[in-house]
C-alpha cells in the first residue's frame, strides 16, 4: 500500500472521537480506518444490489417468510 502526504481541514473533537473509537495510535491511522471500513462497507452495498438484481438470494432452508406482493 503507496501512501501520499495530504493535507486535510478536520475538526479536531471528531478527529479525537474517531481515534477514540477506532482505537489508532494517530490521526493518520484513524483516518486510513475509517477510509478502508468506508470503502468495504460501499462493496459490501454493491453485492447487494447485485444480488437483488439477479433476483435476491435464494432461501434453501426455506426459513424466509414470503413476501406479500
């Protein structure tokens, strides 16, 4: 992984929140985290509708309720 120097305007208390919550020794780190959960999170909402246009998954254990049309 390439990193670049950049220059960001972040408000100090979420930079400090984030840090908190994340648990990263630094800013940078922090924000790298939230950039990558970001990021799989949009992927893992692109599988989705991916799936929902082939017609959703299918229930094999036969556990979902019906859908009301």
């Amino acid at each position: 992984m390439a990193l670049t120097r950049t220059n960001l305007l972040l408000e100090t208390e979420k930079v400090r929140r984030l840090r908190k919550t994340l648990r990263s020794r630094s800013n940078s780190e922090a924000v790298r985290l939230a950039i990558d959960e970001r990021l799989a999170a949009e992927a893992g909402l692109q599988a989705l509708r991916a799936l929902r246009n082939v017609g959703g998954p299918e229930d094999v254990f036969g556990r979902a309720p019906t859908r009301k049309a």
